[in-house]
C-alpha cells in the first residue's frame, strides 16, 4: 500500500474512531461517535468521468496518487495509479455494495465512497441520509463550501471550484486530524 493510501485511509478511519451507535441500514456508514450516512445510489450522483491528481496532507508530510473518476446511473468506479502508474485499488458503488481490489483492512471503501458523495452530491439530496450530522453549504465567489458536523463539532470542511465536476478542484480537510486532500483536474479521462 502506498504512503498516501496510508494517509487517507489513517485519516478516513480516525474520523471513525469511538463509534458506538449501530449502523441503521447496510448501506450507512460511520462519521465520528454516533454519526451515519446513508450512501445515495450511483444513480443519485452527477455522471462524471475524469482523472484528478490527488495529494494528501498530514502533519506536513505530503503524497500524491491519479484517481479515475467514473460515475453513470450504473455504478461508481474509482481507481487509484501512483504516479508512475502503477495501479494501487480499484473500488466499485453499485448502490448496493462497495468493493475494492485488493481488498485491504485499512482501506474502508465505504467510507472513501461517502466522502466523494459529500463533495459531490446535490446537498439536498443528502439530507435526509444524514443521521447525527449536519451539512451546511454555501456558495461565495464560484466556491461552494461544505461543512459537515456533528453536535456543533467540525468534522469534515470541504471546498469546490470550477464549473463542471470533472473540471472541479476540491479541497477536503479534517481539522482535528490536521489532515487536507487536494483533488485536481488532470485534463480527459
């Protein structure tokens, strides 16, 4: 597994840390103690296919990886290559099930799958699968920023630009794990 794999998925599952609250269904998923959401299915998502150079970010130490982005009403595809293209996952989103190869522990394709929804997803279609969290979004100067929180607590702020999501920068960031993920276009799928 590469060092930004380890980064994401170190910072992915500490935000998951503590989690005492059942899940409500198969398809939810785990943010901080209690809180849950409740994937949308791929045909619930904006169709998009791109390529975006990903860099990770944490406690000053910096990785990259290219991700290929392909969402349809079908599925959701993410597959991770290093820089010099060797491939290091691919996950798929049916809508019912995520699965990822190689099928690694600390990779939780769930939970990568609910945050590419966050960024992405039209946000009212995200409120109702929110279970203990709040999503706040605005909009200021062609940047659109989201923050997700659970009992008035940050835990995830997300930032947009660009006009298409294939076209889009976003910048995620988990302030208490002092953790920022770049996603940048590459130019055609």
């Amino acid at each position: 597994m590469s060092a930004a794999r380890l980064v994401f998925a170190a910072a992915v599952l500490a935000m998951l840390a503590g989690c005492v609250t059942p899940l409500l269904g198969p398809e939810c998923t785990r943010f901080s103690r209690d809180g849950q959401l409740c994937l949308l299915p791929p045909a619930a998502l904006p169709a998009v296919e791109g390529s975006h150079l990903v860099t990770v970010t944490h406690d000053g130490r910096e990785d990259s990886f290219v991700g290929l982005l392909h969402i349809d009403a079908e599925d959701l595809r993410l597959a991770g290559f290093s820089l010099f293209g060797t491939s290091l996952f691919n996950l798929q989103f049916d809508g019912t099930r995520v699965q990822t190869q190689p099928a690694q522990d600390a990779l939780r394709p769930d939970t990568l799958v609910a945050m590419l929804e966050l960024a992405i997803a039209d946000p009212k279609r995200l409120q109702d699968r929110l279970h203990g969290l709040t999503l706040q979004v605005s909009d200021a100067d062609g940047t659109e920023t989201r923050d997700l929180s659970e009992g008035g607590e940050m835990i995830v702020h997300m930032e947009r630009r660009g006009a298409s999501l294939a076209d889009a920068t976003i910048l995620i960031r988990v302030p208490s794990r002092d953790i920022a993920v770049t996603i940048a276009p590459m130019g055609g799928p």
